[in-house]
C-alpha cells in the first residue's frame, strides 16, 4: 500500500513463526522501529500490533506518538475542514489530559468512555461522531471503515502530513503530554473501589494536594485479576510516589480480602512466607509485585506469551542482593532474550514501593517454585 502510494519503505519485524506475535515489537514495543527509524533516517514509522487494528507512530526525531497524539492531530484537521462531525472526539478515560486542554483549546469537545474500543464504538455511534480512539493507537474512522485498522490510522496520519506540508514532529506540537504514572496491583475481588475507605481517603488527600493540575483514576481490569491505579500531574517525580502509595494502600486493603487460595496464584511459597514473616508485610508483597511487573516488562512480553506471576521468583540471599529467578515459560523467554535471571533494585519504605530489572545471563543453580496446592 505504501510503496505504491510512492513511499520507499523499510519493514522491520514481519517474520511471523506462530509464537512471536507482538514479542519485542510492532504497537507493544514501538522502541526497536525507533531505533531503526533514526538509523535510516526515515520521515516517519509506524508500528502495527498483531491482528493489525493498532497504530504507534514515531516521527522523525525518533519520538514515540501514541493514540491520543493521532486523535489530537486528525481531530485538529478534520474540524478545521469542517469534516468532524458533532465536533467531538470520542476516547477513553485513560487518555491523556493533555488531549483533553489540545482538543478544547481548538473548541472541540471530547466525550470519555470505560476502557475498550467497542465502548468507544458505540458511543460513536450514538451521537454520530466520525472521530474515536484510545491511547493504546486502536482508532476509528468510520467514515472508511467500521472497525479499526492500523494501515488506514496511518494513511489518514500521512494524508495530515500531505495537506499541512508539516512534518508529524511538528504536527504533534499541538499537544502538551502530561506525565502518567499506571500501576497494577493483584487481587482476588473486585469490590467497588468507594468501598475502600483507606484508599479513597488518600485519593481525596492527594486530588487536594494537585488542585485540578492533575487527575487520579482507580479501576479494575476488565480481563485480569488485577485492579489499576492511573494518576496523571504536572510532577513526573512526585506522582510516581502517588501512584505507588495508593497501589500499596490498595494492597494492604485486597490482602484483608485474599482467600489462602489466591496469593498462591501470584507468589511462590518461599515469597508468602517471606513476606508474612515481617512484622508489617504489604510493603514486601508490594514490592515483590513491582519486581514481577518490572520482569516482565523486561522480558518485553508479559502475561501475553503464557508467562505466569509465579514464574517470577524474587529470591534473597543472606547478604546478597535480590535476584528475580526465571521459571518455565518465563526462562524460556529470557534464554530468547539472551538471559537467565535478572538482577532487581527493590525500593519499599512506608507505603511506596518501586522495582527496576536487569536481565543477566548467568545462572546460578536454583531450584524451581514448587506447584500452588
């Protein structure tokens, strides 16, 4: 489609072989067409998912433009041709609140749904916008297509380009990003969230604290065992610290909650007993759960590949720093990745809780988690 449109193009990651969808590349992990895009010194690059239906662009300076910037740059122009109907664009709540300030500054209204492009559809729908998306670069064009497609996100993206004579770069100026900060934490239950009164307590303290110079949203995962905390603000450093107060405050309420079954689910034995042989014991669940999240992000796949929490084993020896273990599908991964284990920087003081992961490629003999009972 593109060469014929006249465009000289270099494809990257398009050798499927069954098992390595979106493993390390394409709209998932935009940083390797990044890499290749600078190289060559391309105009613009652009990332697919799997099934096609995402698009992440990254400009000429290498620069990453996820969803909200596409919704912002076709929105922008559409209204200015007079082709955006009801003069809204439909997103979700996850979008960035620098969306929100690019499209109103413009004068044109953005209506949010629950998480889910089909939530997004049918409120397009209903109100006759022709304009939708999320952040995560599922778009929709109704005017071409009733369903997303990345190709046609990106054909609409170039034709911007082509109209404006600008370059995306200098497109996406339009939008200021706001740091978002998204953590998750496990859980066997999904009560409402106003039901957790510590947690709303210290949402109220921190909405205070920001002023209207930030939002926080706490849901649940509509497919995982897993309830998420979002806070966007102005302060990169200091809402990464709201964000992991609230997911360990979260904690310390869910693990009231836990049946002996579920922990099992997520941490091995040798990490329960651990964590319940300290004398406060969310802090080191917490933390152990943030090492297990960087893992995966470091294996570039999480759960998408077959990868489970317990594969992940947070390990400390007496007078050694920790080390996250790779277990089953997990290790199999990271030998593909050219590594074993990996070392892990764990911050837990109070109610905040951080991990880094480095993936190593040497191997101590550890033996395996046992099975959950």
């Amino acid at each position: 489609m593109f060469r014929r449109l006249g465009a000289r193009v270099i494809i990257t990651s398009a050798n499927p072989d069954g098992t390595n969808i979106n493993a390390g590349c394409g709209a998932l992990h935009p940083e390797g067409l990044r890499k290749r895009l600078v190289a060559a010194g391309a105009d613009v690059g652009f990332a697919f998912d799997g099934d096609g239906d995402r698009l992440i662009s990254i400009d000429h300076l290498g620069e990453i433009r996820d969803g909200d910037y596409a919704l912002a740059i076709a929105g922008r122009h559409m209204a200015q041709q007079g082709r955006l109907k009801t003069n809204t664009v439909v997103t979700t709540v996850m979008a960035n609140l620098g969306l929100d300030e690019c499209l109103r500054a413009a004068g044109i209204a953005i209506v949010k749904t629950q998480v889910g492009d089909r939530y997004v559809h049918e409120e397009m729908q209903r109100m006759g916008a022709n304009l939708g998306g999320e952040q995560s670069g599922h778009l929709l064009f109704p005017d071409y297509a009733p369903t997303g497609d990345g190709i046609l996100s990106a054909l609409a993206l170039l034709a911007v380009m082509r109209e404006s004579g600008e370059a995306l770069a200098s497109l996406a100026t339009c939008m200021r990003k706001f740091p978002q900060v998204l953590v998750n934490v496990p859980v066997a239950r999904k009560p409402p969230m106003e039901s957790l009164t510590g947690v709303m307590e210290r949402v109220r303290v921190f909405e205070r604290e920001m002023n209207g110079t930030g939002r926080i949203l706490l849901r649940y995962s509509g497919t995982e065992s897993l309830a998420r905390v979002m806070i966007e603000g102005a302060d990169d450093t200091r809402i990464r610290v709201m964000a992991d107060e609230l997911a360990s405050a979260l904690m310390r309420e869910v693990i009231a909650r836990w049946d002996e079954r579920f922990p099992r689910r997520v941490f091995t034995e040798q990490e329960i007993a651990y964590c319940r042989a300290r004398r406060d014991p969310v802090p080191h669940f917490a933390a152990r759960f943030a090492a297990k999240e960087a893992g995966m992000k470091a294996l570039g796949t999480g759960l998408r590949l077959g990868v489970k929490w317990r594969e992940l084993e947070v390990r400390r020896e007496r007078g050694q720093a920790p080390t996250l273990v790779l277990h089953g599908r997990s290790r199999e991964l990271g030998l593909a990745r050219g590594g074993r284990r990996m070392l892990l920087a764990l911050t837990h003081e109070g109610d905040y809780a951080l991990a880094q992961a480095l993936l190593v490629d040497d191997d101590p003999v550890l033996a395996p988690p046992p099975a959950p009972r």
